[in-house]
C-alpha cells in the first residue's frame, strides 16, 4: 500500500495567500481570477529531484467555492501529464541539472466538469460576494533508488492565460522536513516507495534537465 506524502500548497485565491509563495510572483498570481480564467489552457508545473517521480493520480486541482451566506462547496480533479510533445519541446528550462520537471493539466471532462462548477458558484448577480480559491495538491510519489539524508526540494510553477508564463509558486520546499513536522513518526521511505519500474522517457509527460 502506497502511503499519501502530507505535501500540499495553496495556489492561489480570490482572498487566500500561501507563505510558502515567492513575494516577486505574487503580483503575477494576482491577476488570476478563478471566476473566469481558461480551465483547460491551465497548467501546473512539479521539479523534483530525478530520481523522485510523482505517481499517476498524485497531482490534483481543488477548487472551492464559500458562499457570502455560508458553506462550503468544492470539487476535485486528478492532474494528467502532458504528453504532447510540441507543447513540452516549448517548455522554458525551469530546472537545474540533477532535477526534473512534469507538466500536468486538466482532462477536458474535468475542465469542463469544474467550469461548470465554477458557472453555478460565480455567475450571475445572485453569487456576488462569493468567495473562492484554487489549490493545488501533490501526494503521490516513489523513488528510483535509496532515499539519503538530503532535502527532498519541490519547486512548483502555474502558468494561466492571464500569466501567459510559467510563474513560481515554490521553491525548493522540503518534503522530507515537511513530512517531519506533521509526523516525526512517518516512515519516509515506505511514504515515498521504490518504483514498481522506472518510466520510460518516450512515455513520460517529463523533461529531465539538460
């Protein structure tokens, strides 16, 4: 059994904010509006260290929706990796050697499932005042080889038709010092298992560093 790595960050929101983001992306994330921004052109971007690989269905997308009267409402999607390779051979470098970057999106079922979500929770005059936020979630990983005693840095990257570029959401967050802090008594090993088989590049929505 594959235990969920506790690792998730706050994306962004209509008045929600993450200590963990860059002060020089803020102003870029601003600009998102979750209300009417393209579901489907959204991507978000994990570096890990390569010999770490996130697991299918270890990425997700939550969106939430707090009604001015009260509540709660959201809705979940599984990120899939982008496997187009025109798209990934346009990709800027975001990563360092030694590392390596997925790219993930919605599927167009759940772009489609979660703007209609979005259409019920913020359209129209009767939603106003609404409140909302965006997060992104990675819990899934395995390992190529022997975990060590260094950091196990995530750095992690959206980029949106209003940013047009890939901006910084994190850098370099320890999953290894974050798994410590919710509970010294996790195995990081068994939370983060070997690979059943290492992917095959030709197959991967991946892009090692050059």
């Amino acid at each position: 059994m594959r235990i969920a790595l506790p690792a998730k960050f706050l994306v962004f929101g209509l008045l929600a904010g993450c200590g963990h983001v860059p002060l020089a992306s803020l102003p870029k994330l601003a600009k998102v509006d979750i209300r009417t921004t393209n579901l489907a052109e959204l991507r978000a971007g994990i570096s890990l260290p390569a010999d770490i690989r996130t697991l299918p269905g270890g990425v997700s997308m939550t969106l939430v929706a707090i009604p001015k009267d009260g509540g709660r409402h959201e809705r979940q999607a599984v990120l899939e990796e982008v496997r187009d390779a025109v798209e990934l051979a346009k990709l800027p470098v975001l990563t360092s050697p030694g590392r390596r970057f997925t790219l993930f999106k919605l599927s167009a079922a759940d772009a489609a499932r979660l703007g209609a979500f979005r259409e019920e929770m913020f359209a129209g005059p009767q939603n106003s005042g609404n409140r909302g936020s965006l997060s992104l979630g990675a819990n899934k990983a395995c390992r190529l080889g022997e975990l060590t005693g260094k950091p196990i840095a995530m750095s992690g990257y959206l980029r949106t038709t209003e940013t047009q570029d890939y901006v910084l959401l994190m850098r370099d967050f320890d999953l290894r010092e974050a798994v410590r802090e919710i509970d010294p008594k996790i195995d990081l090993a068994t939370a983060i298992p070997p690979c059943d088989e290492p992917p095959l590049a030709k197959l991967s929505g991946s892009r090692a560093a050059p």
